[in-house]
C-alpha cells in the first residue's frame, strides 16, 4: 500500500510538472505570435498561414522569379525562338485589326477613341497567354540575368535571343500587314480604317516614335514585373496596361510594325518612313524604357538589398 501511495504521489506530481511546463510553453508561443506579427496582436498558426498567403512577394522574390524566366529564355535554340517569334508577329498584327475595326464601327460615337484602344489589347493577350516570343518583353526578362552575371557569355547570349526574336516578330508583323491587305477579307470602309489608324502612327516624327517607344517599353515591363508577382489579375493587368499604350498613343514595335508596313503595302508611307522614322526609333525607346530604365531600377533596388 505505501508504494501504491508513492506511486501516486509521484504520478500527481508529474501531471503537476507536465501542466506546468505546457501551460509555460503556450505564454511563450503566444508572446512570439505577438512580437511576429509586430502588431502586439496574437494569432494562430492557421491565422499566421493566411497573412502570408495574403502578403504580397518580396521584391527579390518577383526579381529572382523574372530573372529564372529571362535565364530560360537565353538557353532555348535559336529555331524555337524564330518560329515563336514569327507566331507572334503575326499574332500581334490582331491588335492592329481589332483596333481598327473598332474605329470603323464605333466612328461617330461619344469617347470612340477610347473604345477602339480595347482592340490594342488583343493580340497581346493572346501572345502573352501563348507565350510566343515578343521583344518587348525581352527587353526585360532578358536582361535581368545579363544583369546578375554580366558575363561576355552572358551578354552574347542576350544579343542573340533579341536579334532572333526581332527579326522574326517584324517577318510575322509584315507578312501579317501584307495579307490584311491583299487578302479582301473585309470592306472598303474597314480598310479606310486601317489607313486612318497607319495614319495616326506615321504622322509621329522621330522624335515622338522615340520618346513614346520609351512609356511603351516601360509599361511593358511594369507588366511583367506585376503579372510576375500574382496569378489572380494577370490578364486584367494585361489589359489595363496595354491598353494605355493603346490610348496614349505610345508606340511599340510589333504592333507598330504591322501598322507601318499596311501603309508602305497601300503607297501611303514610304519604306524608308517605316524603318527610319518608325522602326529604329520606336526599337530604341522600347529597349531604353524597358531595359536601361525600368531593369536596371529594379535590379539595383534589389542588389541594394530592398524587400
């Protein structure tokens, strides 16, 4: 019977001990719920889960999810790249349609400038989802592992991936422009509308095709830097930033391409418009937009150690 007692005893004491120790670990892990919430406030494990599935990445995160993207985007042989890049050409040449038949059947109402810029959106939409190559994409993506490892490889490689890509988004762009005209798929009037749309892009001199290539080329990257941050609103992010560039009147250089060579197609601009007041200025503010501004502001924010 004594060591029954004892038994008890020391069973009653352990349960004392055990009550002691548990009741002490919760006030500990609720004083460090506390101070990583930094709001003094304390929360659950499920609680804590949710404000960081809530919590937007860290700015090394979306640059390092870009950087992987860009880096992918350097290894793949030079045939994928062409043949990706002239679909996008063509593809692109859809924004050009859309916007134009927009302005031919919305002429005449309230704010029709700003309906048409919708048709801006769709071919990008459809390049984007696809993920077929377009340089102005590029110009980010790209770069930002050049950017990490400033290698003569590594530079050699960028050179390579933009100068396949360019080429065969201006082939898709032009061939594009060439059948829409040639093809009689659609009505006088939709092809007054064409030439009314080639015309607003022409009347830019140089100087404006560079200037706006800039804004283009940096809301370009603003967007892939966003889409890369969040799968929800990806394509309303795509839409809200192309068409900017569509009601801005900002010029980028696929879609660009398939407006200038309509009007080179039709003998309403000469081809020497095309690629000296159109092409290599609007090519130049696409990449410094895109590249020497917007990359290299937010590789150096990051190499600057910003969260």
């Amino acid at each position: 019977m004594p060591d029954d007692k004892d038994k008890d005893k020391d069973k009653a004491t352990r349960e004392k001990e055990e009550e002691r120790v548990e009741k002490r670990e919760e006030a500990e892990l609720e004083e460090t719920l506390k101070e990583e919430s930094d709001s003094g406030f304390s929360l659950s494990d499920d609680e804590r889960r949710n404000v960081e599935a809530s919590s937007p990445p860290r700015l090394a995160l979306v640059h390092e999810i870009v950087r992987r993207a860009g880096n992918e985007e350097l290894k793949r042989n030079t045939a994928t790249l062409a043949w990706s890049a002239f679909a996008a050409g063509l593809t692109m040449g859809f924004s050009f349609l859309a916007r134009a038949v927009l302005h031919r059947h919305a002429e005449g109402l309230p704010a029709a400038y700003l309906v048409e810029g919708f048709g801006y959106t769709f071919g990008f939409l459809a390049v984007i989802i696809a993920r077929q190559q377009l340089f102005t994409e590029n110009t980010l993506t790209a770069v930002l592992p050049v950017m990490t490892l400033p290698t003569r490889h590594n530079f050699g490689r960028l050179l390579r991936l933009w100068s396949v890509v360019l080429a065969g988004n201006m082939v898709g762009a032009t061939v594009f422009a060439f059948g829409l005209l040639h093809f009689q798929q659609f009505d006088q009037e939709t092809q007054s509308a064409y030439v009314a749309v080639g015309t607003e892009l022409m009347d830019n001199t140089a100087l404006q095709m560079f200037t706006k290539g800039i804004l283009a080329g940096w809301i370009i990257a603003m967007m892939v830097w966003m889409t890369a941050a969040t799968e929800r609103s990806r394509l309303a992010l795509i839409i809200i930033c192309t068409y900017v560039i569509a009601i801005g009147g900002f010029t980028h250089i696929v879609v660009g391409a398939s407006e200038a060579m309509y009007m080179v197609f039709a003998g309403h601009a000469s081809l020497a418009d095309a690629v000296f007041r159109f092409g290599l200025p609007t090519l130049a503010g696409n990449v410094v937009g895109g590249s020497l501004i917007f990359a290299l502001i937010s590789h150096a924010q990051v190499r600057s150690g910003g969260d």
